[in-house]
C-alpha cells in the first residue's frame, strides 16, 4: 500500500509556485512524476503524492529537482497572479476525476503529437541525408568521368605522336637503304666502264658474252644488296625453359598474405586436437566428426543455455574441456551454468581456471575477465562469503570502472558485510 505524503512545504510569488515534499526514510530509486496544466502527481515507493493545484500553470518550463531527501518543484504560472491556496479545496470528487481524466488525456495527445513531430523531424534528417549523400556521389561521379576523360586524351595524343615517330622512323630507314645501295652500285658502275675503255670493239659472240656478263652483274648486284639487308636484322632469342618451385603450405592463401604467428597457433591446436581424439577415451567412438570439434560443441552449450536446458549444457562444455582444456570460455560458459543450478563450488573453480587461462591481462579479455569475476563473487556471495565475493566485484569493477551495475551490486555487498558487523 502506498503512504500518502500530507506535509508540505510551499510559497509563492506573482509567478511560480515553489513547492518542497520531505522524503523521509526513502530508498534511493527512480520518480515516477506525472504534472500537467492543473494536476501534478510524483510516485515515489512507498510514497504518494497527488494535487490538483488552484490555477493552471506553464508545465513544459516547470522543474523538479530531488536531493538531500526533498523534492522541490518550480512550478511556473500561466497569469501572474497570488494564489489563495495550493489545491483546489472546494472541488467535489466528480469535479478532481474529470480534472485527473483530462489531464491524463491532454498528456497522451502531447505526447503522441511529439512523436509524430519526431518522426517527421527524423524523416526530414534521412531526406536531407539522402539528398546530400547523391549530390556527394554525383561530384565524385563526375570527378571521376572527368579524370577518365582527360587520361584517355592524353593517351590518344601519346599514341598519334608514337605513330608519327614511327613513320619518320620507316622513311628514315628506307631512305637510308637507298643511300647504301647507291653507294655499293657506285664502285661497280665505274669498274664496268674502266674495262669497257680498255677493251676493243668486240664482235658479235663477245657482245653477247657481254650482254650475259651486264645481265649477271645486274642479278650479282641485287643479290649483295638483299645479303646487305638480312646483315642488319638482329639473330633471333635462344629458347630456354624456366623452373618455378613454390614452398608447400599448409594454408591456400601466399604466404605474403598471411600471419605466420597465428597460423602457427591454429596449427599446435589442430594438433592436440587431434592427438586428444586420437587417445583411447572410449565416449569418443561413437561420435560423428563435427561433435569431436571444441568449438562445435562451445555453440551447441550455447544454445541449450539460451532454451534452458542447464544440464545438457554442463554436459556438451563437460566434453569440450575434455577435447580442449586451454579455451577459457569453455570454463566460464560452465560456471554460468553451475550458477543457474546453484552448484556454488563448481562455479567458483570453473570462474578461478578461466581466471588462470586469461593471462596476461589484455583488452581483448577484459569482458571476460569481468564475467569471471562477477560470477565467482556472486557465487561467494550466495555462499555467504561476503568479503571474498567483495574483492571480486571489486576486481571487476577495476577492470570495467563505467559499469553502473557491478557498482550498485558491490554497494549492495558493502552495505551487507556493514550490517552483518554492526549486527554480531
């Protein structure tokens, strides 16, 4: 039953109200206040408190402030004016349920039109956003086109100058035959001559003689200057055959590409894997391949945890530690089960071995680390072993500083150890 709060405390000016509730005796917990124009209600276990106050008043600017085991509202006026008294005193019961009625409808209307203005407000964001993201896309899109462009430009040009060198290059060369040739026909023309001055007026069988000799020297001349052309050709490549021998590994990937240490890792623990299964534990026979793998077995504990089923999960981590005793996961996932079927020991040695197995301290194993701790205290504490379950929410808390829960629970056990001194 709720303790109606009667005494209070207030005055005023031409416009606020300022109003003060003693909390006597109160926990430390969340308000639950209610205030509209002409009702205000502040729930506050066990205490009640409830005014249909004696004027409207400006409930959005209103504020409530709570320390030091008071309430204290500043309540501002819609018309500045001096109030006779806080409440309405000569409304009827009909007349404070129609105002209590109203005041609770008004309140859902503002909030409903809120969160519609927050949806749209929201939907104007996502708009925007969308709108700016295509505009950004569209100039890099353009950025890009216009690169592309200019590239393909430039490369264009390179190829018309390379393809005008060359042409200049060719001519070049054929003229430079020509000149070659011309200058080995050269030698030989003048030598016909020579021998044609000294020789006589030759007869008919010579002159034919001659004829066959000019027709020769023609043929012998084209004939040197085609061996003149293959001379400059260059010797083609010899043919060779190259071996390539690549290093055998285990893994598909280059070894580049990879991270020698934690293949290394991944390796040695295939390999004790592997020589557990392979040792004579009589259970493992009848196993199919995928239930001999740790990590499957981890899932499926996982899964029996999350539909309740406590026993079948110590069952599968049972098994699991079996295969592979060095995951510490294995060792804490157990412990919570332990926790859930209140076998207290086991869920402290369980918390204690994935404690050792997560060393050294590191950031990647501070969550669970924490959850090693939280669950061994907790379990101490179930115990009744106040000050050994203290030290680990305290170790906890060293690790995970920001976390609001682990505080309020170690403030619960503190509280706890202080009454069980002052009682005994």
């Amino acid at each position: 039953m709720p303790v109606w709060l009667r005494e209070h405390s207030w005055r005023q000016s031409l416009t606020a109200v300022y109003l003060s509730l003693p909390l006597r005796g109160a926990r430390a917990s969340a308000a639950n206040i209610f205030c509209s124009e002409q009702y205000l209600k502040v729930s506050i276990p066990p205490f009640l408190f409830e005014a249909v106050l004696y004027a409207p008043i400006d409930d959005t600017n209103s504020t409530a402030k709570i320390g030091n085991g008071n309430i204290f509202f500043t309540l501002y006026k819609k018309e500045p004016a001096m109030w006779d008294s806080l409440t309405l005193t000569n409304a009827d019961k009909e007349k404070l349920q129609h105002l209590r009625e109203n005041a609770v409808i008004k309140a859902q209307e503002k909030a409903k039109e809120e969160t519609e203005a927050k949806k749209i407000t929201k939907q104007e964001h996502k708009k925007y956003a969308l709108e700016a993201t295509m505009k950004l896309e569209e100039t890099e899109r353009k950025r890009i086109e216009d690169l592309k462009e200019k590239e393909r430009q430039k490369v264009t040009k390179e190829l018309e100058l390379w393809k005008n060198q060359q042409k200049d290059g060719d001519k070049y060369k054929s003229i430079q035959t020509k000149e070659e040739l011309h200058q080995e026909i050269e030698p030989l023309k003048e030598r016909k001559n020579e021998k044609m001055n000294k020789t006589q007026i030759p007869n008919e069988g010579s002159s034919k003689r001659r004829f066959k000799s000019t027709r020769g020297c023609h043929g012998s001349c084209s004939i040197f200057s085609q061996d003149l052309m293959e001379e400059q050709l260059p010797a083609p490549r010899a043919a060779a055959t190259i071996k390539v021998n690549f290093t055998p590994r285990v893994f598909p990937t280059a070894l580049r590409e990879s991270r020698v240490a934690e293949e290394e890792e991944w390796l040695h623990k295939q390999a004790e894997a592997r020589r557990i299964i392979n040792s004579d534990l009589s259970e493992l026979e009848d196993l199919k391949e995928e239930e001999k793998n740790p990590d499957w077995l981890k899932d499926k504990g996982n899964k029996m945890f999350a539909m309740g089923d406590y026993l079948g999960a110590v069952n599968a981590y049972n098994l699991a530690v079996r295969l592979n005793n060095k995951l510490p996961l294995l060792y804490l996932n157990r412990a919570a089960c332990h926790l859930k079927l209140r076998n207290l020991h086991k869920a402290i040695e369980d918390s204690s071995k994935a404690l050792e197995l997560l060393t050294p301290p590191v950031p990647d194993n501070e969550n669970a680390r924490v959850k090693a701790h939280v669950r061994r205290g907790t379990a101490f504490c179930q115990l009744e072993l106040y000050t050994e379950g203290l030290q680990d929410y305290e170790a906890a808390l060293k690790i995970d500083p920001k976390n609001k829960i682990i505080e309020k629970d170690a403030e619960k056990i503190r509280q706890l150890i202080q009454g069980t001194v002052q009682s005994s």
